[in-house]
C-alpha cells in the first residue's frame, strides 16, 4: 500500500478525501462484490477488509493536516474543507454513522469519520450491529445528522430500508446517505428521498459538503432554549 502517495488528473498530491474515493471506497466495493458473488472467500476478503483498515488509520494525520490547512476538498466550497469555526462547534449537532448493512458499509463509515473528526466534527461511527431504535432514541435525543454508509452491491435497496425505519421512528432527524462506490442515478436519487433521505452524497467529498449544509440547516432552526449542558 502507498498510503495514498498517488497524484490527482491535474497532477498534485492526492488528497486523503480523493484517495479514499478514487482507490479504497472502489477496491472495497470490487472485493464485495466478489465476496458477494462466491469468487473471493472469507479469509481473502477479511484480508483485503484489515488492509483497507490499516490504510485509514495511515492517512488519519494527512487527514488532520489537510483539515487544518483548510485543503482537500476541490470543487465542494470553501465551506465544506475548512474546519469548523468555534461558533459552528457550539451549535453544530453531533453526526451519527451507521452502515447500511455489513462491515464494507462500517470501514466506508470509518473513513467519513476520520474525515469530519479532523475538521472539528463531533462523530461517532457505529458498527454493523447497531439497532435502528437504538441510532433513533440517539439520535432524536439531541438533534443528531445521521449518515447512512452504503456500498454496492444492494446500496440503494439497503440504504432506503435504512432510512425509512429511522425515519419513522425518529421524523425530524436529518438523514444524510453516503451512496458511495457505485452509481449514483437521478432516479435512486429520487426513491431515497421518498424514502425521507435529505441529501445523498455520491463521494466522501460530496458527503462531508452534505452533512455540513444539513447541520447549518438544523441549528439555524432549533430551539434556543435549555441548551444541552455537557459535563
């Protein structure tokens, strides 16, 4: 592995975020749809799982760096690469990520993470396992964003059974689906939204751009009463 070392079309260094969505994100979705479809076994595919794990925590300091530069993040707006500001930390709502079905969705989920953690995002990715009522009784408590991690094969199917769920049992979450690795068409577009997804983002780029627009949205109209105390 090079640690993303790779250069971008236009010929600089790639970026943490362009990596991940130009080699990672399709050699997960490549070896998943091999495990799928019975010509890569369990150990193989675990094999290429822990290396694509071990590739994240590598870029966690590029990742950092890029954030602090305010870099990394070409054609989203200013907005979505630079870090958080203090005010933004204060009233921005902590991002829940949840896969949409098996761990490829929960290592797709973990990049994000990294990613929004590093410009000042408070993020938790959950694993696999975790229960639609539980990401609901969370999330609803403080006005979560809640993403959705999906990749190929069955991202769509999985994501919009996804959000329905959390949808009903949470309505005035913010539902953001991360469809990554696969095609991103106007009309799964259209059939996630019916579903009760805010935004989709087909990129970890597109993505970060996403939650932040959703996040502005929801803190502009909460209350302003009894705000949250932590410890």
């Amino acid at each position: 592995a090079s640690g993303g070392e790779a250069s971008a079309p236009d010929g600089r260094a790639q970026t943490a975020a362009e990596f991940y969505d130009a080699v990672l994100l399709p050699a997960l979705t490549l070896a998943e749809r091999d495990r799928h479809g019975g010509t890569l076994d369990e150990l193989h595919g675990r094999f290429v799982r822990t290396e694509i794990r071990d590739l994240i925590d590598e870029l966690a300091f590029r990742a950092a760096s890029e954030a602090t530069a305010g870099e990394g993040l070409p054609g989203t707006g200013g907005g979505a690469r630079a870090p958080l500001d203090r005010a933004e930390r204060t009233r921005a709502p902590k991002v829940l990520i949840v896969p949409a079905r098996d761990e490829a969705d929960e290592i797709g989920g973990e990049a994000l993470a990294q990613l929004l953690a590093a410009r000042g995002w408070d993020v938790e990715a959950l694993s696999e396992d975790t229960l639609v009522s539980e990401v609901a009784e969370r999330a609803a408590a403080t006005s979560h964003v809640v993403v959705v991690a999906a990749l190929p094969p069955g991202a769509g199917t999985h994501a919009r059974s996804w959000t329905r769920r959390l949808r009903l049992a949470a309505p005035a979450v913010p539902i953001v689906v991360g469809l990554w690795g696969g095609k991103s068409t106007a009309r799964l577009r259209d059939r996630l939204a019916e579903a009760g997804t805010d935004r989709v983002g087909a990129t970890l780029a597109e993505t970060l751009s996403q939650v932040r627009s959703v996040a502005s949205h929801a803190s502009r109209n909460a209350p302003r009463e009894s705000p949250v105390r932590t410890a």
